[in-house]
C-alpha cells in the first residue's frame, strides 16, 4: 500500500546543503518535513499525494529568513532615508507611539504580503505595540516568525508607551501565553537597546526567556554614543556589561553588532551568542567586521531592520552585504573571495532558522523542516547562471520568486499568494493616510 505524503513538488531542481545545484529530483512533503527526495516515478509508486505543485523552470532553494525587522515601522516605508540624526528619537519613537491595533493590523498585513513574495519564509520582529493584531495576522499567513513586546523603560517616553520594567515584562508573558508555539510563532523576549533599559529590566528578561526557554534579543553596539555611555558609566562595554549580569547565552541575538571590541568578540565566541547584521541600516553606522566573526565560529545572520530602512527584501540586503564586505575588506587585502556567495547564503537561510530555534531548516534534505522557495529561471537575468550560488546572489530579485511552502504549506504558488487576501490589504493601504 502506498504511503501518504501532503505535497509534492514536481520537477524540483534544487540547492543542496552544500549550496549546489542537483537536478532531476521531485520533492515529497509531509507533516511539515521534507520526506523524500527522488525521481518523479519513484515518488509517485511510494507515496499518494493531496496535492502537487509543478516547478518546472524553477530552482527550489530553502526559504529565507529575516532574523531583524519591524513590523511596527511599516508604515514608516520611505520617510527615514536622508533624515538627520537621531531618526530613533526623532522619528521611530514619536510614530510608535501613535500606533494603533488598526495600524498594526495593516502594517503585519502588509509585511507579510511583502515577506512572502520576496521569498522570505521566517522572520525575528525586533518588538513593537499591539503586538497581539500582528500576531493574528501573521498566523493567518502562514509565516514562520518570531515576535516580541518593545521593551523599555527609560523615562521620558511619550505618555502612550511609558511603562516600568515590571509592566514591561508582564506585557511579554502576556503576548508568550497567547501565541508561543501556536502554529508557526514564538515569542522571545527583547530589549529594544541597553541604553533604554535599567539592569533591573535587563536581569528580568535574561532570566525569564531562560526560564521560558526562548530567546531574548537586543540592538546592540549600534553607535558610538552607546558605547561610549557605558564605559563612561559602567567602565566597561556594552556587551561585557551583559557578561556581568549573566545574560549572555546561545538564546541571544545580538542585531548590528557593529562596534565590537576583541574582547566582545571573544566574548560572543565563548557564550555562543547570535549576531544579526542589517546591510542597509547598517551602512548609516558601521561596516561590521564579519570575517573575524566567522573566524571566531559566531553564528551570523542577516535581517532588513524593517521596512523603513531599503524595504523587506533579503536579496537586497544580501548584495548590498556582499558589496560592504567586498570594499571595506576585500579589495585592501586584495582578496575577491573574502565573502563567498554561499557564505551570504547560509547566514540567509541556516543560520536565520537557527536564531529562530529551529535547528532542522535552512536546508534542503530529507528530514528538514519544508521551508521552501521556488524561484523562476526562466527570466533573461536568470536564464544562464554559471556558478547557480553566485547567480542567486547577484541577480535574483524579490520579483523571481514564485513559490513559497512555509512548515510544507504553500502560502505561494505561481506568484499567487494564498493564505491572505491581497486585494482587499492593498485597497486598505490606499486609504491609509499617515
Ligand atoms: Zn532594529
């Protein structure tokens, strides 16, 4: 008797582990896992299928994740770049504030409508309000991500968002009861930067996402003002402060992480932290020294830091990487390869799926979590590749993806999106006046 699978993908040319191309196989999904890969007859005399996707002319490659993005600054899309400093005080802070469930219904909508076709299958939102409507609607879609509160307690915030730590992480444990581990979310604890946290707040949400089992992630050493105010204040750096209250573990994710001593780094290796660079966002700040990073075996990966900062797109953000890192180390050591095409890869996929605590994913093998994109080859700028890893690094846009299968449901098929209605969100979009 034949065996059940819920999906199989057709004619599904896909990237190996190893980043390299393997051709000729189909696909079999089931109970959110890859089950099975092989040839099409193979496939069809083993398994019945409920349903088929057909990827002819297209490449499968695992879904991407965006382990740093704002949900909250969605509707802030065009209205930071060439601002003066400080944008966060200046801009970010005023208009959360102002947030509303409705706004935020409509940012996450509109999120994950952009996530899914740009072929980005998880995500880290770094925390924001109403956190719960953005959580309903990225259930809905089927998404893989993880959400937190924005937590801070500094004094002097707008009347709407002022709070003590005490209510600050009450306000997480609330969002973590409702939609930890419902469907395809978590929850992690945050903190939105040191600087806008007491030790207090700091020590609690160290110590409950260690009880809670989940991760807690910060900024981090982001600008120069921000650690100079703790060697002024604390003599010592930002993240050797966090080493001194015990915070720092394999469940943080360190997003920037710029401006990093050699002992922070050392640091970092030792505690197994994450670190998360934002191409875009970054190149305002610093270009992160990841090279060293890598040498040290510190797990990095890569995010958008929202909307706001040059839009959703991980393959944006993973050429502007490749640029950074090619001029502010390559060319004065003269080494074209210092960040290979299946480097930026890997922190795309594998190394976002593991800051998403998901260990299985961010590759295509039996036995991996189905997060799967397809994209379309039969384009001019795709059509002849070479080298397929440098190809997909190069020239591949958010606009090639067609398919996008999240936990083996497909959420994308053919460029349609099926999980949220488009439609309707876009007209909603039209009527948003800021
Ligand atoms: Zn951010």
């Amino acid at each position: 008797m034949k065996k059940h699978a819920d999906l199989l993908i057709r004619h599904a040319d896909y990237l190996d582990e190893n980043f390299e191309l393997q051709k000729g196989s189909s696909i079999a999904v089931a109970d959110g896992k890859i089950e099975k890969i092989d040839t099409l007859e193979q496939l069809n005399e083993t398994y019945t299928f409920d349903r088929t996707l057909d990827g002819k002319g297209c490449v499968y490659l695992p879904g991407l994740v965006d382990a740093h993005m704002h949900t909250g600054q969605q509707l802030l899309r065009g209205r930071v770049l060439d601002e003066m400093p400080m944008i966060w005080t200046r801009i970010m802070l005023p208009f959360e504030s102002t947030l509303t469930p409705e706004k935020m219904r409509l940012s996450a909508q509109l999120a994950a409508l952009d996530m899914i076709q740009s072929g980005t299958a998880g995500f880290i939102d770094a925390g924001s309000y109403y956190m719960e409507e953005a959580a309903e609607v990225y259930r809905e879609s089927g998404l893989r991500g993880a959400l937190s509160f924005s937590t801070m307690d500094q004094k002097g915030l707008p009347a709407s968002i002022a709070m003590d730590a005490d209510e600050a992480i009450r306000r997480t444990d609330a969002l973590y009861d409702a939609f930890h581990g419902k469907g395809n979310l978590k929850v992690y604890y945050s903190l939105r930067s040191l600087i806008s946290c007491s030790q207090e707040l700091m020590e609690a949400a160290g110590s409950r996402a260690r009880e809670r089992g989940t991760m807690l992630q910060a900024h981090m050493n982001e600008y120069p003002g921000e650690i100079n105010f703790f060697m002024e204040r604390e003599q010592m750096r930002p993240y050797e402060y966090l080493e001194k209250l015990g915070i720092l573990g394999e469940n943080f994710i360190g997003a920037h992480s710029l401006l990093l001593s050699e002992d922070e780094k050392q640091l970092l290796a030792q505690r197994g932290v994450n670190v998360c660079h934002c191409p875009f966002s970054n190149c305002g700040k610093a270009a992160p020294d990841t090279p060293s990073l890598m040498s040290k075996g510190i797990p990095v990966s890569l995010g958008t830091d929202g909307a706001a900062h040059g839009g959703l797109s991980l393959w944006n953000e993973m050429k502007i990487f490749r640029s950074v890192m090619n001029l502010h180390f390559g060319v004065p050591l003269s080494n074209p390869a210092v960040m290979p095409a299946k480097a930026i890869l890997k922190m795309a996929t594998v190394n976002g799926q593991k800051c998403l605590g998901n260990p299985n994913g961010g590759v295509i093998r039996e036995g991996a979590s189905a997060d799967l994109i397809g994209i379309d080859m039969q384009k001019p700028h795709l059509a002849i590749y070479g080298h397929l890893s440098n190809t997909l690094l190069e020239s591949v846009n958010a606009s090639d993806v067609t398919d996008s299968i999240v936990g083996g449901r497909v959420l994308m098929e053919k460029g349609q999106i099926l999980t949220l209605d488009q439609e309707k969100i876009l007209a909603e979009a039209k009527n948003y006046h800021p």
